[in-house]
C-alpha cells in the first residue's frame, strides 16, 4: 500500500502558484520524498525529491516540514500544460526502482 | 540522449493469447523497471533488472514474466492473457545508484479482447 496521502484533485488558475499537499506520516528516517507527475498519456516524470530540507529545481520547489509528517510541491507558475496527475511517493534509500504509487492528485490548471 | 523506447506502443491480443513487450533503457542505464496502470488498480510495480537478474518482483502471477539482455534492454512476456491484463505497461530505467529517478517511456498499451 502506498504511504502517502494526497487529495484526488486541486484547481489552480494558469500564472498561479500551485500548492499540492501530501501527508506521508509513518515515513521512515531513510525514506525519500519523491514527486511525479503523469500527463495524459505519457509516461510519469519526474519532478523532484528530498530527504530532509526544502529542495528546488527549475520545474518545482519541495518544501518538507521538519517532523517529515507532510509535505507540499510548489509549481510556482502554474501554466495549462502543468495540467496532470501529481503522485507523492514515499520511496526507501538504497538501490531500488521500485515505487509504490498512490492514486495521486489531479491538478487541472484553469485559463 | 535518446529517452527510453517501448515498442509496441500500441496492440490487441485476444484471451488466451501472450504477448512480448520490448524496451530500450536510456543510455548508460542498466537498470529497467515494469509497471503496470489500470484505471483500477493505478500504477503497480511488476518487477526490476539490473545485469541479467531479476533484483525485485511486485504481487503479480507467474503469467507475468520478464528478461534482460546484456545490453541493458529488457523484455516482459504475458502468457494466457486475460481480460484484466488489459493496461499501459510502462518501462523505467535508471543509473544503479543510491537515489537515482526513473525515466519513464510512454508505454505500451495492450488490449485483451
């Protein structure tokens, strides 16, 4: 079962920032906080990931807070073609390419 | 840098029938993943390569099966397909290392009749 908690969908105006929440509060000390995202279609991406500080990159900033129970992805510019499923995962350290997916949050960003 | 390739993207068995999915990891990737997406059950791991060997296997039947050839490139069988196995079946690589993401292709999409 995946380890995160997300709400199903979130509507944000294009030129907005975009604010997705996740709970993930049985995270473990080793475990990675990993976002991706999945456009209609395509394959996931890649978005961003963290251990324990706030981490950014040019697609997102991950902030994590300093118990590790939660976190929040920041698209600080939100345009139409950020409209897609955002999954929160919670992913172990160590040599794996397994994820556990949630069902995620489908962002739909709104002209 | 080309990105990871399936092939095909698109295809349609009949119950009963197996099926052989390919897929072409990044360069310099040696380790692929497989999932599997239904609208049901979301996205599930089925099973991870690195150097020839299975390393990791998700909750699937013996149905399900895979390989990987000493150029990194792997292949996921399905035999006596049934109706459920109807998905997008997505292929993962990434560098073998501690934290390192995993680049998706776009899929192939297997329809059971």
């Amino acid at each position: 079962d995946a380890k995160t908690t997300q709400p199903t969908s979130m509507d944000c105006a294009e030129g907005r920032a975009a604010n997705l929440p996740c709970n993930h509060s049985t995270i473990s000390g080793n475990e990675y906080v990993y976002w991706y995202r999945q456009i209609h279609s395509q394959g996931p991406q890649y978005i961003i990931h963290g251990l324990k500080n706030n981490e950014t990159n040019e697609m997102a900033s991950l902030i994590i807070t300093e118990d590790r129970k939660s976190s929040t992805l920041i698209l600080p510019h939100a345009t139409l073609r950020d409209t897609a499923v955002y999954y929160c995962i919670v992913r172990i350290s160590g040599n794996t390419g397994k994820l556990i997916f949630g069902q995620g949050t489908t962002l739909q960003v709104k002209p | 840098k080309a990105g990871v390739t399936q092939t095909p993207r698109y295809l349609i068995k009949t119950r009963g029938q197996q099926v052989t999915l390919s897929c072409s990891p990044i360069s310099g990737h040696r380790s692929v993943s497989w999932y599997q997406q239904t609208p049901g059950q979301g996205l599930q791991f089925l099973f991870e390569y690195f150097s020839e060997t299975q390393r990791n296997k998700g909750n699937f039947p013996g149905r399900f099966s895979g390989r990987q050839f000493s150029n990194s490139r792997s292949e996921m069988n399905v035999s006596t397909l049934e109706l459920g196995d109807s998905a997008l079946y997505l292929c993962a690589s990434r560098e073998h290392g501690d934290t390192g993401e995993l680049f998706f292709g776009e899929g192939s999409r297997l329809t059971v009749l």
